[in-house]
C-alpha cells in the first residue's frame, strides 16, 4: 500500500508519467481463523482468580462476562452500573458506533458479578473516589479500569494456563465458537456479537467445520485408510 502510493505521488508531482506499479496485483491478505480456548479450558480459565479478595473478585467477574457475552474489551470497559440488569439477566453494551444492543448473562456470570459488586460497594466506601464512580470495573483505587489494563489482567490468567496465539479476544471468539458448536444459528450469533455483517460471523463456520471434520477422522472407521491400503503415486 505504501508503495503504491509512492508511485501514485511521482505521478501526481509530474516525476513520472505512467503508475508502473498500477497493473501489479496486491498480495492477498492472510485470513487468520480466530483462536479459541475449549470448554473445559474455559472453565479452569474463570476458576483461577481468587474470588475471596476484591481483585480475584472482579477478574472473575470479568473473564465470566467476557465469555458469558462475548462483548469486545472496550465494550466492558464502558459498562455503567445502570447497564446491568440482574433480576432481568442481561446487560446492555455501547457496540462500535455507540449502537445499544442487549445481550443475556449466564447464572455463572450473574453469581460473579453479584459477589463483585458487593465488594465494589466496600471498595467505594472505602477509598471515598470523588467523583463517585459509574463504571462497572474499578481498579483498587477506585476508579474505571481501562482497556489496557483489561487486556493486562485477562492475559495473565490466559498465560497460566495457555501457551500460543491467544488473546482477550479469544474468550470472544470461545463464545461464538461454543454457541455454535451448541446449535445456535449464525444470524443470533451475529446480533450478540454486534457485527454488522454476516460475513464476519461466518468465519466461525469455517472453524467448527475444522473441528467437525477432526472428530470425524478420529472417530470413523473408515475415514482413514490402513498405510499398506494407502493409494501409490507412480
């Protein structure tokens, strides 16, 4: 890209007369399936916080609403406290291009959030943060924790546990995937993610047809021939 427009410039500026690179094609652009954690990766994922102390409190809170939801980073990090909805189990997020969407908390995310708003609570009388707070998740101090410090405190618990190409987003794309796998149709799934294209949603297709085709090569008897059966190429 930069290149090209180089060469677009030495024409513009009269240096040259033709684009001689206008007729190259660009590379195409590597399409990275997204990475995932298993369910039971998962569940050992929101059990490594300590939930008896404030900040073990909230980091579970919020690997459990990460996966209970899918919402990017930065949709948590401006959840308020009137965005959460207990009793009526579901919390509302601000999407890109501040579009409201309404997404449903699952019983374990509830019970998290529960224990770490109590604690909120005493954490607020306790520090006395002025102005009052309206953030969801605070740091010990008080005050709105921010998307790089998200990315910090999921990292450390994905590190504990994970090695490879993963990220806070993956509990994203743990959602989507496991919702598939689950049955959930992909224009369902498209709404919780807030993508405004189906296409971006389908990349998640491609994954679980990955895996599909994985368990049925271990699984069928006939999926793989035996290697004194295997076709010999003259």
């Amino acid at each position: 890209a930069s290149l090209s427009s180089f060469f677009k410039f030495l024409c513009r500026e009269g240096y040259l007369k033709n684009n001689v690179v206008k007729s190259i094609p660009a590379p195409k652009k590597k399409n990275y399936l997204p990475s995932f954690l298993s369910v039971d990766d998962i569940f050992r994922l929101v059990e490594l916080p300590e939930a008896a102390t404030y900040i073990g409190s909230r980091d579970r809170a919020i690997l459990e609403i990460f996966y209970s939801t899918g919402m990017r980073i930065n949709e948590l990090v401006t959840l308020q406290m009137d965005f959460i909805h207990l009793e009526s189990r579901r919390v509302k997020v601000l999407g890109k291009g501040k579009k409201e969407r309404w997404l449903p908390l699952g019983k374990k995310a509830i019970a998290a959030l529960e224990d770490y708003l109590n604690r909120r609570q005493i954490l607020i009388r306790t520090k006395k943060p002025d102005p009052a707070p309206t953030a969801v998740f605070l740091n010990t101090r008080g005050r709105g924790l921010t998307a790089r410090g998200v990315r910090k405190i999921v990292g450390s618990y994905l590190d504990q546990l994970v090695s490879g190409r993963y990220s806070p987003h993956s509990l994203r794309h743990s959602f989507a995937t496991h919702l598939l796998e689950g049955g959930a149709d992909l224009r369902t799934i498209q709404e919780m993610l807030g993508h405004a294209s189906l296409s971006t949603t389908q990349k998640y297709l491609h994954l679980t047809v990955d895996r599909l085709i994985e368990t049925y090569d271990r699984a069928h008897p006939r999926a793989q021939l035996p290697k004194s059966l295997s076709p010999k190429h003259s």
